[in-house]
C-alpha cells in the first residue's frame, strides 16, 4: 500500500479551475519532485495534500485512510509534515523553542498540572528538551539553540523549518521551493540535508523546487505540471528531454 495514493483530485474557485486530474502515488523512502512553472498549481496541491484546502473533486488517502476534508493537525497526525514557500518560523522565539513546538501533540499532561506545575509537567518538558535538543544535534545546530530565528541566517532558518517539521515524526515530507532565495552553496548543503533527512528518517519525500539542478540531482522521478494538469511524468534524464515539458518551462 502506497503512502500516498492520491486520484484525480482537483479544486475550483469561484468558477476558475485551478487544479484538475492531479493523480500521483508516493511509497515509503521514495523522493519525488513536483515541478512547473510559476502559477502551475503547485503550491496548491501541496495544500489540497495537507488539509488547507478542501478538494472539490477526487480523492486522496494516506496509509489507506481518507484524507478529503481533514485539518491539518489531523493530517500531521496522520504522518504528514511540510514547509512552506514563505518560511513560517515564530521568528521571535529561540531555535529549540521552535522546534519544542512541534511536540505539542505528544504532549500529556493537563492544563492543571501545566498551570500548578506539577511533577509531570516538567517530566514531559524535561524530556521534550532533550529530543528537540537531539534533533539539533542531528542537523549540527545544537550551537544555535538559544539563538532568536529572526536572527538566523536565512539557510539555517530554512534548516530550521525542516527541523521542526521532523519533530512531527513524519513518515512523508512535503518541502515547498525549499531552496528559494539560497545561494549555490547553500543549496549544495541543502541538497545533502535532504538525502541525509531521508536516508535517516525513513520519510519519503515530495519536493516543489524551481532550480533545476537540484530537482535533477537528488529526485528518483518526477511530476510536471502545466495549467493545474500533469503533462509528464518520468525519470529525471526523461523529462529533461521531453517535448511538453521544455515548450512549457521555453515556450514554443
């Protein structure tokens, strides 16, 4: 059973078909890259996938279980993490409390016993600490811990929102142009992130990126995507070579 079996999903606003047919399957430790040119729909499939938006049409499972009309804290528990375009640190707190953030939904205790601080608040506080430590450990960032995130610089803070999506424990990554605003050497860094998180973690991954050269170098396969409707799919030596999609990226 796949991860991610998704078919012929789409979406309209107000009249206008943004996305239709999108199909795609993604199974266990597998990377995949969805790309197409700017206002494709990319973005907007990844938030059909992860609850922001509601499909009006088509279907979507993970693990086997629907997935159409569930909220996004209900997809993250159902092994689900992404980024986004536009990184969404809380910007004003530390790099560890950002990542204690995402634990929020492992965490038991009550509000009386958080309030009156009660010794099974700091037993699960104590222990959260320790695995958002460890995670930045993982990533070679246990040094920044105490570091504001707006004061990061903006590949770290990409890192960052990584980080903080694995603390989900995820069994599949979303990252949304993940390479967006970096400099070739912070995309080569990425790109080993990226094989590190998945060789690691045991997560498949579907990756949105523009850049070419790190689409080519790291994806198994690939979607494209032209207009809200796929017209290729294949191997990367496959698609740089096919027709609809060069016209699509040139032009005719």
């Amino acid at each position: 059973m796949p991860l991610l079996d998704v078919k012929e999903i789409g979406i309209t606003f107000g009249g206008l078909r943004a996305v239709g047919n999108f199909s795609i399957q993604l199974e266990p430790g597998e990377l995949v890259g969805l790309i197409g040119p700017n206002g494709a729909g990319k973005t907007t499939i990844f938030n059909m996938l992860t609850g922001v938006y509601k499909p009006t049409e088509g279907e979507i499972r993970i693990s086997g279980r629907l997935a159409n009309g569930k909220k996004p804290y209900q997809i993250v528990n159902e092994g689900v993490a992404r980024t986004f375009q536009n990184i969404r640190l809380f910007k004003n707190l530390t790099v560890l409390d950002n990542i204690k953030t995402a634990f929020h939904k492992d965490m038991r205790y009550s509000t009386v016993e958080a309030v009156l601080r009660l010794p099974a608040f700091w037993r699960e506080e104590a222990e959260i600490d320790r695995k958002a430590r460890e995670l930045l450990g993982l990533f070679n960032m246990e040094e920044d811990a105490d570091t504001i995130a707006a004061n990061m610089p903006y590949g770290k803070q990409r890192k960052l929102e990584i980080c903080r999506a694995l603390a989900t424990s995820p069994q599949m990554l979303f990252l949304d142009e993940p390479a967006a605003g970096m400099n070739p050497q912070e995309t080569r860094e990425l790109m080993n992130t990226i094989h590190f998180i998945r060789d690691k973690f045991k997560v498949a991954i579907l990756l949105i990126e523009h850049d070419m050269s790190l689409v080519m170098g790291i994806c198994e396969r690939l979607v494209v995507i032209d207009y809200g409707m796929i017209i290729a799919k294949g191997k990367p030596e496959e698609i740089k070579t096919n027709k609809k999609v060069i016209e699509a990226y040139l032009g005719s």
